[in-house]
C-alpha cells in the first residue's frame, strides 16, 4: 500500500487547500471558480494523453530507457496543450467575456498555466519505477508551496480570483520539477533504442485518454450545467460538495496506482488477475465505505465549520454523494484495469454511455429539483459505470482463461511430440 500511505500528506494538504478556499471566498466566487475549474480540468486531461493509464504499459514494453519515452511524451504533451488546448480555452474565456462574466472569462485564461503544468506531470513514470516515496515528496512539496501562497496572498486572491490557478499552477509546477530531477537519478539507462513511436502514444492516448477526459466532465460537467437553472449561492454550495467528492476520487486513484504495475505484469494471465483483482477490490471497497460514511455524517456540517456559514444545499445533496462515492469506490478496480488489459475501445464506450445518461438525466432532473436533481444523476450514471466496467472486465478474465488453456494444452502436446 505504498502509493496510498505516501499520499496521505498530500490529501490532508488537499484538504487544507479546500477549507481554505471555502472559507475565504464567497459561495458565488466559488461557484465561478469551480465553473473556470471544469473547464480547465477538462483541458489538462486532454494535455494529459491518457498516460497515467498507459504510461506504465509502454515502459514494460518499450525496452529502451524511460527517460528517452518521458522527454518524447514531454514533447507530444506539450504540443498537444500550445496548439489544441490553448485555443480552446481562448474561445471558452471569449465566450465568457461576451456574455457578460468578465471574471470568469480572466478566469479561464489564467488557468492555462494548470494546463502547461500538467504536460509535465510524470506521475505516471513514478508509477512504473515503483518510487512512491518521490512522487508523494514531490506532490507534498508542490502542494505546500501553493498553500503558503494562497495564505499569503488571501487579500489578492479575494480581489483577483484569476490568481488561484496561478498559484496552483506555480506550486505544481515546482514540485513537478524536482521530481523530474530525483527520477533522472534514479531511472535505470539502457543503451537499447526506444521502439514506440509518437503516433502509437497519441493513438492509444487517444481512447484512453478521452475516456478519462468524459469520466472527468461527467464527475464535474454538472456545475458548468447547473449555472441555467439554479442560483449562484446554490451553484457554490454544491460546488463545495462535489470538490470534496473529487479529493476522494483522488485517493481511489492513488488507490489503483498501487496496483497499476502488478496489472501490467499479469495482464495475460487469467488465475493471477484474478488473484490481484480480488485485492483491488477489498482495498478499494473499505476506502469507499469509510468514505461513504464520512460524507453521510460529517461531510455537510464539516463544510460549514470550514465555511464559517450555513450551507443548507450541501446539506440536501451530502447523503447522496456519500451513496455516489461507494458506487464510485465499486466501479474503480474494473474500469481502471481496462486499459491495461487491452480494453481501450471498451474503457471509452463505457464512460461515453455514462456521460450521455448522465447528461439526459440533468436535462430532466436539473430544471425541477436543482442541485438534488444533479446529484441523484450522478448516482445513476455512477452505477452504470460500476456495472458496465464489470460486465466487460469479466468477459476479458473468461477470454483470458480459455487463451491460458489453449496455450497450456499446445505446450503439452508438443512437449508430448518432443519426448516421443
């Protein structure tokens, strides 16, 4: 459980940083900041090219050094955010500034750093060198630089909210740094010459990075939606409640990043994914319950005491994103073995399926309950991710199995032919 212990820091600073956030802005200043985050957050995710799930992959199989892949991914990232994403999020803060949201539009722009700041995130390196004590130092470095310059610089922020991605970016971006500089030291070189090419990496980047990037928009596409029916107090508050969410969506991750490197090693051999899968499972299935619990009995008062306000809303949608993250917690082991059991295509129709249910159920629900709508749509969407992944992810054990068989039989029978 070395990744998820290391991490332990990094999500109490996490948390830090949120009741800080809460606590200093207005329910409307961080209703629009959590619009400008979905949106920037969506964009990163494209800049990410799926890496952190085919990342480790392709070093197994890439037989050269992986620092040569890291400086080759580096590259293709950083194309991706300069020429993709930088004009869309233009457009998206032209598209502010026209209706009238000036502050979100400056917004928007100033997020741009997060973006380029994540086209130099190699977590996904750590992953496959198995050094989570660097990776976690590094993301606590990074975390802790961003706090102190939050607190800092409180009265600025409050004027210019634009300054919050800055910060971050800045913060990140120092940590990102020096764990670029412990990994070069401590990556093993080969002189073997690296055999992926870059469309090979945009390719499988492709599927499995647009499936995190509608997983993303379906975990916090329903704030952008609900700016149309609900009021900027109300945006705020559920904000509040689904950023939460999120921090515990990222101990899932670091949760399934204990296991990413033994999934790559066993992904052809049905019995040990089975056993490893098992695991997975168990640990992912405690932390889903314990989260559960603390979001039904102390997630709503816990965000007022940080607040310092009464925050009714987060009390109205609480009990029923404690239900979203058990489900959450039960869908994370077999949507995120997929990719590296060569389900791509797979991994993507499911969350794609999610996305569109979950934008018809907003459609009808958003307009008549609010914020309660939208949480209640996310539990369904949720389920039928956690549903969907486990059908398609048992019928690849079973393909496994019948291949390990059939292999086994072929061995014997020419052994058989040898002796004879």
């Amino acid at each position: 459980m070395g990744y998820l212990s290391a991490d332990g820091l990094n999500y109490a600073l996490g948390f830090l940083i949120y009741g800080w956030l809460v606590r200093v802005l207005t329910n409307q200043q961080y209703g629009q900041l959590s619009v400008a985050t979905s949106v920037y957050q969506a964009l990163m995710m494209m800049a990410a090219l799926g890496l952190d799930l085919t990342g480790p992959h392709f070093l197994a199989a890439a037989g050269g050094d992986p620092m040569d892949f890291a400086r080759q991914a580096q590259r293709l990232r950083l194309a991706i955010a300069v020429l993709v994403c930088g004009p869309l999020q233009v457009g998206g803060a032209l598209i502010a500034w026209h209706r009238g949201q000036t502050l979100l539009a400056t917004v928007i722009l100033a997020s741009f750093s997060m973006v380029l700041a994540r086209a130099l995130d190699l977590t996904y390196l750590a992953v496959a060198l198995r050094l989570p004590a660097p990776l976690a130092k590094t993301r606590a470095l990074g975390l802790s630089a961003y706090l102190l310059m939050l607190i800092v610089c409180t009265p600025l922020v409050r004027q210019h909210l634009w300054l919050v991605p800055l910060l971050n970016a800045v913060g990140v971006t120092l940590g990102r740094i020096q764990l670029a500089r412990l990994l070069r030291r401590r990556s093993p070189r080969s002189r073997h010459t690296l055999h992926i090419r870059s469309w090979q990496i945009v390719t499988h980047g492709i599927k499995a990075g647009g499936g995190q990037l509608l997983l993303l928009i379906m975990q916090t596409g329903d704030v952008v939606l609900l700016v149309r029916y609900v009021s900027s107090d109300a945006l705020g508050q559920y904000a509040m409640i689904s950023r939460l969410y999120l921090l515990g969506i990222a101990a899932l991750g670091a949760m399934f990043n204990t296991f990413l490197p033994e999934v790559v090693h066993v992904a052809h051999d049905a019995v040990k994914l089975r056993h490893l899968f098992r695991a997975c499972v168990v640990a992912n299935l405690a932390l889903g319950v314990a989260g559960s619990l603390a979001f039904y009995g102390i997630g709503a008062r816990l965000s007022e005491l940080l607040a310092h306000r009464s925050l009714p809303a987060v009390h109205a949608v609480s009990p029923v994103f404690a239900l979203v993250f058990l489900l959450m917690a039960a869908a994370n082991p077999f949507l995120g073995m997929l990719p590296s059991l060569h389900r791509g295509s797979e991994y993507f129709i499911g969350i794609a399926s999610a996305a569109v249910l979950l934008l018809g159920l907003d459609l009808m629900l958003m307009p008549r309950y609010g914020v309660v709508g939208a949480a209640y749509g996310q539990a369904t969407a949720t389920a039928w991710l956690a549903l969907f992944s486990a059908m398609v992810f048992f019928r690849q054990v079973r393909f496994l199995h019948a291949e390990n068989l059939e292999a086994a039989a072929r061995d014997m029978v020419n052994s058989t032919s040898q002796v004879g």
